[in-house]
C-alpha cells in the first residue's frame, strides 16, 4: 500500500509509470531496510524540488562519453531515484562485456539509499558499487565552512550459501536524514554528530540550521575525523570532479527552499558507480566459496563483553527487512502528517 501510494505522487509529478515505480520502490526498500532517513520521510522533499523546478520527471538519460568499460551519463536533471538504476545499468553491461564497468554521473538528484543500486550487481552475480556526493552539510576536519556532504559510499558482494555482504555507510558518523528525523522529534543527537556555528561539538538537532554543520566520520582528530574527511573528498571527486557535477560547496541543496551555490562549476549532484564481474578475478563458485568462509568467519567471532554476538555487514538491514515484511514500516507522526498533506495536494487516498 505504501509502495502504491509512493507510485502514484511519482506519477502525478510526470513520471512514466515504471519510472515511478522504480522510484517508490528505492524509497520503500530504504524503509523496509530500517533506513527511515533515505525512506518515505524524504517524499515531500522530492516533491518540493519539482515544484521548485529542479527535477525533470521525464529525462532524457544518456551515456555521453564512454569507452569499452567506463561512460559518462548525463541524467538531463532527473530524479536520482531514476537516473541512479539507469547509469549502474550501464555499468552492469560494460562489465558483462569486459569485466568491469564504471560510470560517473552528472546533472542528477539525489538518488536515496547508496545500498539499493549497489545491491542491484547481485541479481546478476557481480560485484556493485554505488557512491554519490550531496549538498555541503558537512566541515571538513578543523573547517567551520561546510564543504561536503555526508556522501556515502554501498558495497554489495554476493556469496554462496550465506546472504551476500552489503556495506552502506554515509562519510559522516550519521546521515543527514537522521539529523532531520530528529528535529521532526524535537529530539537531540548525539554527541559527535555536529558541531555549531562557531566549531563547538553540540548535540542540538537544530544546530545545523543555525550555522552549524556535520562532522565527517571520526568527529574530531583523536578519533580520526580526517580519515572521514578523505572518505567524503574521494566520493566528491569520483561523483562530481570526474563527471562535470558540481563539487564541494557548489553542490546543489536537497531542500528546495534552500539557495542553489552561486557560479555553478557542474551540472546537478553526481554519482559514481562500479560492477564487477567476479570471474574476472577468479572462478566465481571458488570466490563465493570463500565469501561464505570470510562471513561465517566473522559472524562467529568471539563478542566483546555486552555484545550478544558480531555482525556482518548488511546483517541488521536484512534481518529488519524480515521484520518489517511481517510487521510493517513504523511512521513517526511528522511523517504521516506529511503524507496526509501529500494525499491532499495531490487528491490520491493515503489509503485505499
């Protein structure tokens, strides 16, 4: 039901129907994979942005520049929901073809939760990679000037018998979304997550919005924010510098209400994405053989005192996936409150 009602403020938007449907069905998995902060909380903003004029509902996606394994995809100002599964299409194919393929993207939005295109390589037995750079909400190791974004980085591996590893992480110790969430609670944030207008760690929820910014990974030197800093740089420079996007502070907002960067040095937000196919390396049943040795390996470790057991990446999404398919998706209050608005504007039942 969700999913359909995502699906139909897509189509009211302009999308062609599996364009829509591709759409909903990124931010529903998000929701489903306990990543409320990339899920249907972030629809209104979506809808913000074309009301604003800054997404095309019917773009014109295409490779303009490529050799045997690399390209480069315009996404023509589409939604990063849509141009996202397009280019890592692209990707898939050169590497069906020589092994691996890579694709940088320009002139795209944001394309919800890096895991989702990543994970698309294991329908076809390959290796994916997924980052995207973002709006600068984050200061760089001692910068009070935002110059990044949380600009995360999702590796999907497939194994045998044991579910496939999948890494998902933002280069910040948080997702800018669960700032948002937060706020929404009139809740605080942890300790490590921003730091205020004038550099002091803070755990206002608000802080941002008042001059503030995030902190990379590591939050401060002595916990290695400068490693986190080089992290949110590498996804900047392979998203943005190598596909004509913008970079660092030009990067354009997700919020709508928000100015877009003076003297634009790209087109849009970019995305970099990579598939690989495993027997390029070596015999794919010899290397899934052993990915269910590495995962069994490290599922079985010892757990320090107070942990119940070690986990694998890609573990908690996949047993809360299991959850919520049984149980549902949980919607704080400010969520349904924007979806009711949704349905009004767009006179679609928020349920049938």
């Amino acid at each position: 039901m969700l999913k359909q009602f995502i699906a139909r403020i897509f189509l009211k938007m302009g999308c062609p129907e599996d364009q829509a449907d591709k759409a909903a069905d990124t931010l529903v998995t998000a929701d489903l994979r306990g990543i409320d902060s990339h899920g249907v909380a972030r629809l209104s903003g979506y809808v913000q942005l074309w009301e604003a004029g800054r997404v095309n509902t019917t773009p014109d996606i295409k490779v303009v520049h490529e050799t045997p394994s690399t390209a480069v995809v315009d996404g023509d100002s589409g939604l990063g929901l849509v141009v996202a599964p397009a280019a890592i299409k692209v990707a898939l194919n050169k590497a069906g073809s020589t092994g691996t393929g890579w694709v940088a993207v320009k002139n795209s939005n944001h394309y919800g939760i890096a895991g989702y295109h990543a994970m698309e390589a294991l329908k076809h037995d390959m290796i994916g990679i997924a980052m995207t750079n973002a709006s600068s909400l984050v200061a760089p190791a001692f910068s009070l000037e935002r110059m990044l974004g949380t600009n995360p980085i999702a590796v999907a591996i497939p194994a045998d018998r044991e579910p496939p590893f999948v890494a998902d992480f933002a280069t910040t110790p948080a997702a800018y979304g669960k700032v948002e969430i937060q706020m929404r609670k009139q809740a605080s944030v942890p300790a490590g997550w921003i730091q205020d207008a004038a550099g002091n760690p803070t755990t206002d929820a608000f802080a941002v919005k008042k001059g503030g910014a995030m902190l990379p990974l590591g939050s401060d030197r002595e916990h290695g924010s400068h490693k986190g800093y080089c992290l949110g740089a590498i996804v900047d420079i392979f998203s943005a510098v190598l596909s004509g996007a913008n970079y660092g502070p030009w990067a354009p907002p997700f919020l709508s209400y928000l100015p877009l960067p003076d003297n634009p040095v790209g087109k849009g937000i970019g995305h970099f994405f990579g598939a690989m196919r495993i027997d390029a390396f070596r015999p794919a049943p010899e290397f899934k053989l052993h990915m269910d040795k590495w995962i069994s390996r490290f599922r079985n470790a010892k757990p320090a005192n107070g942990h119940a057991r070690v986990l694998v990446p890609g573990d908690p999404e996949r047993e809360m996936t299991i959850e919520r398919m049984q149980s549902g998706i949980p919607l704080i209050e400010p969520v349904v409150k924007d979806l009711q608005q949704l349905a009004q504007k767009f006179s679609i039942p928020l349920a049938d």
